[in-house]
C-alpha cells in the first residue's frame, strides 16, 4: 500500500523521530514546509506519486500539531486520482485535515458522489468513509439520498453496506433536519433482520441515533431487538469471527441493550418476558474471569444490562438483584468495575427509589472517597451525594468535611459546594448547619463562595435560639491565630449583631469582642472593613450607655476612616460616627436585623450550574464563573459582572475614551444589582440598607472588582504570551521594564527581527525612534506596525516600510505628546511575514508615566510649605499598601531615583521613611511639583504607608497607583505574563474607584 | 452516544496517530491532547482507565510504551470501549506482529485503515 515504497517519507518520519528537542523539530518541520510549499507551487512537474508524498507529510506534521494552512488544493484533488494509494491518500487526508466548512469541500462533491454510486467497490467504501467523518450539512444535503438508497439496495454487498450504514448514521447525527428518514421505520426493521452480525452491528447504531431522535416512529422495531438479544445471549447463534473471546459479539449486545433504553416501556407481554429472561440470564451468568478481556467484555454487557433493568423498573426483586451485584462491584479490586459500580448506582437512585438498599454500602462508599484514584473518588462524592438524605446527613457531610482537609485543589471546590448544600437540605438541626458551614470556612474559605455565608446569616437571623450559639461559635473561631477572610466576615456579622446575648460569658465584654475583632482589622480587604465598620457600630449601640473608653476608641476609627478613598467605607465611617453621637437615640436607629422573608436556596441553583461543568476548570476561571451565576441567581437578571470583563479586554488593547464611560455604566450596574439582590425589598428603610452588610456584596463595585482582577489577568494573557510560531528571544516584558528606567534598548528580539528603542523626552513631549532590524539574510514581508495609543497620548508613527530589506535597519521616529496623567500604556502592534509564518506581536511601548517626570530636588524650606498646603484628598492621598516586594529602604530609594523621584535623604525625621520629589509635564497639568512620602515599617518590609500629593487629583491618584504597582509588581524574567498584570489590570479597579471617576470627569 | 477521537500517543506523550470525529481547531486540539496526556500518562496500573476531562470521558489503555485513548461523552459503555482498544490492538497485532509505535508511525495509513475498518464496533 501506499506508504511503504515511499522513501522521502519515512526519512522524513526518522528525521523528526531523531530530533532532540521541540525546536529541532519545529526547523525540521519548518523546513519541510517549505519544500511542500515549493513544490506545490510548480505544480506541472508533479507526479502523482510525489504528489502522494507530500500529502502525507503534510497530515504528519499536522498530526504533530503543526498548522498545515495550504496545500488543501492538492489533497483534495487526489480523491479524483484513478488509482487506489492516491485516492485513498486524499480521501484520508481530506478528511483529517478540512473540517465541514470548508470551501474546498465544495469542489470534491461530485467527484465523492460518482465513487459512492459508482460500481468501484473500495472506492465506494473511501468515499462514504469521507463523508462520515466529515458530515457536513453540504454533504447531507446532496448524498444523503444516495447513501440511503445504497443501504437498502440488494445488489450491495455486505462491505459497502456497513460503511452506509454508519455514514448515514454521522450525517443523520450531524444534521438531523436534512436527512430526511420519514418512513424509514419499515427499512430499519428489515436492516434488523440482517443476517450479516457486521452490517447487523452497523445498522444497530444508526438505529440506536434515530430511536433516541424518535422512538415514536420504531415501535414496530422494539421485537426486532429483543430478537437480536436472545440470538446473541441465548441461542450463542454468531459466526465464529463475531465471537469475541468467547462472547457473540459484546458491542452488538451492549448497542442493542442501549436501543431498547430509548423506549419508555415495553408493552407487549410476550416481548416483555422474553427480553427479561435474557436480562435475568445475563445478571445471573456473568462470572468473574481470569483473563482481563474476557471480563471486560462481559461486564460491559452486564452494566448494560443492568441499566436497561433500571429503565424498564422492573419487579422489586430483580432491582434488589442489581443493587446487590452493584455492593459486590463497588468492593471489588479491580479498579474499573468498581469506578462502574459507583457510578451506576448513582444512576439507579435517579431512576427508581432503591435508596434504602444502597445505604447499607454507606461504608464501602466512604472507603471510596479515600482511593488514590481521583476518577473513583469522583463518582464516590456524586454517589454520596446523591445518597444523603436525613437519616444519613450528618455522617456524609462529616466525611466530606474530613476529607477536605486532604483533597486535592481539583476536587475542593465541588466538595465544598456539596458539603453546603447536603447541610442545608437535610440539617436535622440547625447548631448542626452553623457547624459544618463554619467548619467548612474554617478549612476551605478560598472555595466558600459568599452566598454560603449569607445563607448562614439568614439561617441565624430568622432563628432566634440559634443565635447565641452562632455568635458563642464566630467568637471561638476568632481565636484562631489566623483566620479565612470569609470567616472573618462572617464572625464579625454575627458577633455585631448577637454578641450581646453572650455578654456574661468571660471574654465576651463588648470591649473585648471589638478588641478581638479589631485586632484582625489590619489584615482584611475593603470589602471586609465595611463590615467590620458596621459591627463596630452595632457594638457601641449595645453596649449603651457606652463605656466611654470603648466609645472613644471606636469613635476614633469613625474619624481615620472619614477619609477613606473607598467611597462605602467613606461613607459608613461618617454616619456610624453622626450617628453614634446621637447616644441612647442610637438604639432605635441600629436595631437588630429584621427577619429575612424565607426564599429559596441560591446554592442549589448554583449546584446544578456547577455540575454542568464539573470541576476541571480552572480554579480562577470557575471562580469567576461562580461570581457570575452568584449574580444570576440572586438577582434573576443578567450577570452584571460579566459586561466589565468584556471591555476590560477591549480596553487593554485599545484603550479608548469609550471604555470610561462603559465603565460607569457598568459600575452602575453592579451597584444597582448589589442593592437588588442583597437588601430585601421588606427592609426598604434607608437605615436598614445602609446598615446591612449585606449590601456590601454590590456597591461599590467590589465583587465585580475581584472577578475583573482575576480574570482580567486570564483574559490578558494573549498580549503576553502570543501564539506565534515565532517565539521572541528576549524576555519581552523584561525589556519594557527596563526600558520604563532607560531611555535606550532593545524592546523585542527573535530569531529574525529586532527592535530596539531610543528615546528623548522634554516636558510633556518626547520623541522615540523605533529600530526595525531584519537579522536574516532574506529581505521580511508584510511589515505593518500599528499604534493603539491610549486616551491621555497623542502619538504619531512616521510610516514604516512594508519591506525590510537583508541585514538592515530602518528607523521609525515616534512622536509623543502627553496629554493628561494616566497609567494607560501604549501599545504597539507590529507583524511581519517571514517564510510560511505570519508573526504579529502586541508590545507595550515605555511612554509611561515616569517619562514625563523631570528630576527636580528640595530643601526642606520647600518641601514643607508645599506639603502642608496640599492638605487632604484628593490632592493628597494616603494608603497602606501590602504585599510589596520586601526589600531594604536603599534599594527603595534607588528605585524611585530610577524612576525620576528624587529622593531627598533626611528630609523626614525618621530615619525608616523616604521623602521624594519630581515634576510632572503634561498638556492639561502643565508642570506640577509632586511629593511623596513613604513611611516603612523596619518589622514588616511588606507593608508601607504612602502619602501622595500634588496639585492636581488626577495625578496625585496615577502617581499613587503608579508608584504602588512598582513596589508590588516583581518585573522579573521567570514568569513574563504576570509583570502584564500590574498596568492593565489596575484601570478597572480605578475606574470604579472615586479617584478615577473623578478623573474620568476631568 | 458516540466516540469524540481517537489518539494513539507514546510515553512521552507524541501524538502518534489522531483521528477526531468533531472539529476542533488546531490550537484546541493541540491543548486538549497535552491536557489529557498529562493526566492520563501519570496514572499508574492499580488506577482504573476512565478519566474524566471537561465534557469528555476518557477511556485509555496502555500497550508497552503506547496509549490508546479514546474520548467519548456520558452516553457511553466504558468497558465496550475499552475492549473495541484491545480489540483494534489484536487487529494490528495481527497485521503487523506484535504492533509497536514504529508501526504505527511507519505505517500510518495502514493504521488509519484499520481504524477506519474497526470503527463500526464502536460507534
């Protein structure tokens, strides 16, 4: 046949089988590409044999995963080849590498139509083979009736026959309104008479594809089956080739079991009985054996038969029979009939009420969810799941909370989320829920969405016995030494609402509850501050008449809080404090929680959501879907986190005007879906919607926030780390953080290109010149570079060749004017052809903000007065910011020198803080002195305070953020896409922040 | 019901024959094969052969330094594909004399054939 006599072919195979690395390979493939290329090009002198050749390269390399974007043509125009290797070859080819929609397709239909009804038997074969597997609706359209005809026709041997059948069986599949099969319920029944266990075995699965569209139209087929069964199983009628290690042909069973499933019922009596003596026959006589095929082989019918006893429900004790050879399967060593005995027993309990029997392996389940293989434990988890009810509840989600503890992160997520849900439905108390959910936090808060811990507080809010225990439980946890965010929030909800009812109890004074709690304050998120804010509030009104050094404590948070840059942290912070001095008054305002009015459990919406898709997603992706269908579920419109995500990703690569204004609607959106979904139309009260943090949840724009950050970086991705076949040299974002610092270098590099960068800068403008080098000794196509400029950049590119001649340079000036203050980066995105590959890459160009920055020192004579006149938000900001890459107060000073902040050492007193000072060009800003001081702590590297000021607020927030993703972001060479983040990311944290929406309005 | 593809993959996890039965794109197929080989290839022996990934139950088999993987959906009989394997094995072995990956690279039409003569088993 058609490989072995070609000698090019198999060098070509050893060759790419001897390459020591991926790169070699791809040269090799590359340079076979090539050759390809050429010879296809000069067509003429092509003999078929050589034409052969190179198509079957090409499905090698494609094979490998190589893009293989030409030479479709040629394989295509070896299907009308005279001969069998050549045909043969296109037909194979054609088929692995276009898919339906292909235009070439097209052209090979006539051809593919005159071998199906040709008298060429082989070639019959290839061509309905082709069209199977391809199955387009083109190809349906035109040869479907063909096909059919060929399928019934008597004159068709047994070979072609076969191949009809399944080829119609992909087209019926594929495009179930063109293929027309009205009446074809009489032709099926006579195809399962067929004699022929091959054509029999074929015909059976285009019979089972059209009973699953419509079992309606086959009833008169149903004894066909069961006559096919007690051929097979019975009466062992089936040729010798069809028996396979002694069993009549197990696929033809297993396929005509799996037809009879698609039918509700069975009525005839006689049909009946005789089906389920098989059945019976079946259950009863399949053994245990020593060879591995010969078992497999005989289970599949067995589990088969097993499921078409479920579906057809029949009498108690032939279910009890099946639920007893499930408890033995599920014990057995053998790993994959045990992964089956799990997995069909889940299956049972959804199709008839066996639940009783099963529990009695509750054990043997158990033991299943600790086998070291994750698809057991997998089918463990959904059985006992489906499993639990009241009865068994406490012990399943005890064992699921214990397993947690050891689970690997692909599994946690859905074991938490299972965990919740069990405790929820079948609670047999409630102390019981608060546990297992609180426990739960305790040991997985990373995969504890917050519709859990709302549930937890409606759950405890609506039940008043239940509330010292819960707050008596918040106030141990609070304890630990360290504890999960969500559980943070969740205690401090809970103590500020219920601590009260514990006050007798040793270390539970509204003092010491606020102590404890406040203790934590430092290491949450904003989203938790508001909560915390909210419980502070809620302790000072019950422990009226306040103590007063606790009143002034709390009250003095209030007031540090006043200026915080997050507008709802701002905004309690300043009437907790109005209203708390407001004194007994206060009571009345700050009530308790009214009662939640019951609903429905958003979680187990969000199950069903969540099994769709089990848990092999990502844990960030799946996250962020969770957040959506949270938003789904709870406010039944459509997810509002979801829009910012798409123009988050519009915005990194064409930063545009548009984008803030899209922003605000979508922040709008958020907020108004925050305050839908969480505050309860009953507590309309304005208190009751300020006061319930609850509400925290939407406005501002927080969740949204969380999903946008972690996603945003997902979604980035591609800017970073493109899919050309070309790969840079060079670490690209290395190099643009060394240019932000430098005004000279190299920007990008591979093996053909490289660009280097040479800059000047004056004021607010700046003039680059971009280097474009061609390395090869060939001249480079198609050369385009586009600029996407950011909204505060007027940039201009003089024009750049579109040919880059061998070994030479061109150079390309870029003018930049700085408009207004802004982190945006712009972006340049340049693309070129070398060979076969097209190369496009997307690279930041370093006209950042520090660019614009012009060193300037001060005495402390004026440093001071300045420092003192800009005096409170927004022209002066502070933050405390962590997680900064710890490093010592020199190395700091010499990155913010590098930077053009100049610091100016002793100004400050204390010798662990830097002051630093520059100016700031832009048209709208002019120049505009900005001063920054950073205050470290010498026993936690990782975290400082920065004050920010200038006069302009714009500025004075870019800066700020602009200073802070230089100390937080770690722009080193091991991980190129995670410097990506920093920049793009932070815009839409920003722009649902005041600061940018304030400079948005600028 | 129904088979997804087919791949034929050595131990270090080169596709060595692929055949799909829906359109993929290169760049999926090219992430799916490397996910599913990742998983499958760091199973061991006492493990059994189903592997669950996205939407797709893969059910494998190792022959020496070969894997046989099959992606199908839910609606299928796993053992009934996991025989068709050996079965399709025994057909090659039968042709070839004990198959190996040299076969199967060497003779990639006659493996593609033999698949596509195989297949009715298993659809």
């Amino acid at each position: 046949m058609a490989l072995s006599g070609m000698r090019g072919l198999s060098v070509f195979i050893s060759e790419i089988r001897n390459c020591q690395n991926k790169e070699q390979e791809r040269l090799r493939v590359d340079k076979e590409l090539g050759n390809i290329r050429t010879r296809f090009k000069n067509e003429k002198g092509l003999s078929p044999y050589e034409k052969k050749k190179y198509v079957w390269k090409m499905l090698y390399i494609f094979m490998l995963g190589y893009d293989v974007d030409f030479g479709h043509m040629e394989a295509v125009s070896l299907i009308s080849a005279p001969k069998y290797p050549e045909k043969q070859v296109g037909y194979l080819v054609t088929s692995c590498l276009l898919n339906e929609n292909h235009d070439f397709l097209r052209l090979a239909i006539n051809t593919v139509r005159n071998d199906i009804i040709g008298r060429n038997e082989t070639f019959q074969c290839l061509a309905l083979t082709l069209v199977g597997n391809i199955g387009g609706r083109e190809f349906a359209e035109s040869l479907a009736p063909d096909v059919q005809k060929l399928l019934i026709s008597s004159s068709c041997r047994p070979l072609v026959k076969k191949k009809a059948a399944l080829c119609l069986l992909r087209l019926v599949r594929k495009n179930p309104d063109v293929v027309n099969v009205d009446g074809w319920s009489d032709r099926m029944a006579q195809l399962l008479d067929e004699r022929n266990v091959g054509v029999l075995t074929s015909s059976m699965s285009l019979f089972v594809s059209l009973v699953s569209n419509n079992h309606e139209a086959y009833w008169s087929c149903l004894p066909k089956c069961v006559k096919v069964l007690e051929r097979l199983a019975r009466n062992l009628d089936v040729p010798q080739e069809y028996t396979y290690y002694g069993i009549p042909s197990p696929w033809l069973q297993v396929k005509t079991m799996r037809a009879l499933q698609y039918f509700p019922t069975i009525e005839d009596p006689n049909t009946r009985r005789a089906l389920f003596e098989v059945l019976q026959r079946v259950l009863m006589g399949t053994d245990v054996v020593k060879n591995v095929n010969k078992n497999n082989a005989s289970h599949a019918v067995l589990f088969e038969a097993l499921a078409l006893v479920m579906h057809l429900d029949a009498e108690k004790e032939m279910m009890s029979q099946c639920v007893a050879l499930l408890g033995k399967f599920i014990a057995v060593r053998e790993p994959n009939i045990r992964y089956l005995g799990l997995e069909n027993m889940t299956r049972m309990l959804m199709v008839t009420d066996v639940q009783d029997i099963i529990k009695r392996h509750q054990a043997q389940i158990i033991t299943s969810l600790k086998d070291p293989d994750i698809s057991i434990r997998r089918r463990a988890l959904d059985l006992l799941y489906a499993m639990c009810d009241t009865s068994n509840a406490k012990d399943i989600v005890e064992e699921l909370l214990q397993y947690l503890g050891t689970a690997e992160f692909a599994m946690r997520e859905e074991l938490a989320l299972k965990a919740a849900i069990l405790a929820e439905k079948f609670a047999p108390d409630l102390s019981w829920y608060v546990d297992v959910i609180l426990q739960l936090i305790d040991k997985a808060g990373d995969f504890v969405s917050d519709d859990i811990w709302f549930r937890v507080v409606q759950f405890v809010t609506n039940n008043e016995d239940l509330q010292p225990y819960a707050a008596l439980k918040a106030r141990e946890y609070l304890d630990k030494p360290a504890i999960h965010e969500t559980m943070m929030k969740v205690s401090a909800y809970l103590l500020g609402e219920y601590s009260h009812l514990l006050a007798r109890r040793p270390g539970c004074s509204p003092k010491e509850i606020f102590g404890i709690i406040h203790e934590k304050l430092p290491t949450v998120s904003t989203p938790t501050i508001s909560i915390l804010l909210s419980t502070y509030a809620k302790i000072l009104m019950h422990s009226q008449p306040a103590d007063p050094e606790l009143q002034n404590q709390i009250w003095a948070i209030f007031s540090k809080y006043e200026t915080s840059i997050d507008a709802e942290i701002q905004q309690r912070a300043v009437e907790y404090f109005a209203l708390s001095k407001k004194g007994a008054a206060l009571m009345d305002i700050l009530a308790e929680m009214p009662k939640f009015p019951e609903r429905e459990s958003s979680l187990i919406k969000k199950a069903e959501d969540t099994e769709a898709d089990t848990a092999e997603l990502s844990a960030i992706k799946s996250r962020a879907q969770q957040q959506a269908s949270n938003a789904l579920v709870v406010t039944g419109q459509q997810p509002a986190n979801e829009p910012p995500q798409v123009t988050q990703l519009g915005m990194v690569k064409i930063p545009s005007i548009n984008n803030l204004e899209n922003n605000h609607v979508d922040q709008e959106v958020t907020q108004t879906n925050g305050t839908m979904g969480e505050v309860e139309p009953q507590n309309a009260d304005i208190l009751g919607d300020l006061l319930s943090p609850l509400a925290i949840e939407g406005p501002p724009g927080v969740s949204g926030t969380e999903t946008l950050s972690e996603d945003g970086a997902l979604a980035l991705a591609p800017v970073g780390e493109q899919e050309n076949a070309i790969k840079p040299v060079v670490d690209i974002a290395e190099k643009f953080h060394d240019l932000c610092v430098k005004d000279s270098g190299v920007l990008y590099e591979d093996p053909y290109v490289q660009i280097g960068i040479k800059a000047e800068w004056r004021g607010h403008q700046g003039r680059l010149v971009l280097f474009l080098g061609n390395k090869t000794t060939s001249s480079l196509d198609a050369v385009n570079a586009v600029i996407l400029p950011p909204s505060h950049l007027k940039l201009e590119l003089s024009s750049v060749p579109e040919i880059i001649p061998p070994r030479s340079q061109v150079q390309c000036p870029l003018d930049v004017v700085n408009l207004r203050p802004s982190r945006d980066v712009a972006v340049l995105d340049f693309s070129y052809k070398f060979g076969t590959n097209l190369v496009d890459n997307k690279l930041r160009i370093p006209a950042v903000l520090n660019k614009f920055f012009q060193p300037v020192t001060l005495s402390a004579e004026e440093f001071f007065p300045q420092w003192r006149s800009l005096a409170a938000p927004p022209l002066k900001l502070q933050e405390v910011v962590r997680g900064v890459r710890p490093m010592p107060l020199g190395e700091m000073a010499n990155l913010l020198n590098s930077l053009r902040l100049i610091v100016s050492p002793g100004l400050d007193p204390n010798a662990n803080n830097l002051v630093a000072s520059t100016t700031f060009y832009s048209e709208s800003t002019r120049s505009m002195l900005c001063l920054v001081r950073i205050e470290t702590d010498p026993a936690d590297r990782t975290q400082l305070r920065m004050t920010v000021a200038s006069g302009d607020p714009t500025l004075t927030f870019e800066l700020k953020e602009f200073i802070k993703e230089q100390l937080i972001s770690i722009p080193t060479a091991s991980t190129p896409p995670v410097p990506q983040q920093p920049q793009p990311t932070i815009q839409p944290i920003s722009s649902s922040d005041p600061g940018a929406l304030l400079a948005g309005l600028l | 019901m129904g088979i997804r593809f087919i791949l034929m993959v050595n131990k270090q996890g080169q596709t060595r024959l692929a055949q799909y039965y829906e359109y993929l794109t290169l760049e999926e197929r090219r992430t799916l094969e490397g996910e599913i080989v990742r998983k499958c290839l760091a199973r061991n022996e006492q493990q059994c052969s189903f592997v669950e990934h996205r939407t797709y139950k893969i059910v494998y088999r190792r022959y020496a330094s070969l894997f046989f993987l099959v992606g199908v959906d839910n609606e299928e009989n796993e053992l009934a594909i996991l025989e068709f394997i050996h079965l399709l094995v025994e057909t090659m072995d039968r042709h070839f004399g004990n198959v190996c990956e040299l076969d199967i690279m060497f003779h990639l039409e006659k493996a593609h054939f033999m698949l596509e003569e195989m297949f009715n088993k298993a659809l």
